[in-house]
C-alpha cells in the first residue's frame, strides 16, 4: 500500500499544480494585448470608458467617456509609492503640456486610501483631477498590476502610449511632445 501512496501523492500534487497553473492562465488580466496593439499602431479604445469612479476631494463622479474630446493622461499611482514620488514633477510638467493642448492628466489611485492620495497630491503640488479606484476595477481593466503605470488616450477615446513603469526626466521631451504632434 505505502508504495503507491508515495506515486499517488506526487501525481496528486502535479495534476493541483496544473490546475492552478490552468486557471491562473484563464484567469490572467494580460496586458501584453493592449500593450501589443499600441506598440503597433493600431490603438485600440480605452476599456471601460463608462465606468464611473468617484473624484477625490468631491462628491462627483467621472468617467473616461465624458472626456472624450480631449487629450487625456491616466496616470496610476499610489501616495506611499517611492517611483510615483519621484515622477510627481514629470506628470506636473505633463499636466501642463497638456493643459496647452486643451488636454489633462488624470490620476486614478492604486491600492491606496484617499486620504494618503490627497495628502501625495498636496505634498507635491499636483492640481489635476484623481478618481479613486476604491476596488481596483479600472486598474484591472488597464491591465495595472503597480505603480506608477501611464497611458495617454486620445481625443477619440483610444490608447495611443502606455508607460508601465517609472517616466522618467525625458517623458514629456521624448515620449508626451511627439505623441501629442502625431495626434494634431
């Protein structure tokens, strides 16, 4: 009997392997689509665009559909986060970059409470519109999995850059100005 309990664990063990491994595939929030499509210039419309999110510091709520129309910069990021801290100047400059193109940044709160991101919006002077994502819904539909993440849609509702990690001193010279004269 022991020896084929030995062989029926270890094939026991493999065949919960497999299922959890079969499951995390089916269950993956892959972001390689979205990221592949706007990597080869076909972009596609931001998700969920109906989706409201309640607006920091108001009792109002925003979606992404209602700033069709304009330029706008998703900035994900959370107050405790050291890489967003770092990039608070960048998305300041991006803000108002975007502000002469008749655009926004928009920052959406990631794993955060709203009274650590209104205290990081504070702290660094930051004066753009942030939605709090209480549940995580709109970072899970972009794919966020941490923070800082960008991506800057459209006037047509369309993802047309995604910045999965830290901006950087060069994002708006490099990346933010030639994107927003491709789409002029």
């Amino acid at each position: 009997m022991r020896k084929l309990a030995v062989p029926g664990l270890i094939s026991l063990i493999v065949v919960a392997l497999l299922a959890l491994l079969a499951f995390g595939v089916a269950n993956d929030q892959d972001s390689s689509s979205l990221d592949a499509k706007v990597a080869s210039g076909h972009y596609p419309l931001a998700p969920t665009p109906e989706m409201k999110l309640a607006l920091l510091n108001s009792g109002k709520s925003e979606s992404l559909a209602s700033l069709r129309g304009h330029v706008v910069m998703l900035d994900f990021f959370a107050g405790w986060c050291i890489a967003c801290q770092d990039d608070a100047s960048i998305v300041a400059s991006s803000q108002r970059t975007l502000e002469r193109q008749g655009g926004t940044v928009i920052g959406v709160t990631y794993d955060d409470s709203s009274s650590d991101a209104e205290s990081y919006m504070k702290q660094y002077h930051l004066k753009f519109p942030v939605l709090h994502d209480a549940n995580g819904n709109l970072a899970s539909a972009f794919g966020v999995d941490g923070v800082p993440e960008t991506f800057v849609i459209n006037a047509a509702g369309k993802v047309v850059e995604i910045r999965r990690y830290q901006l950087g001193p060069k994002w708006v010279p490099d990346v933010l100005d030639p994107t927003l004269s491709k789409l002029a």
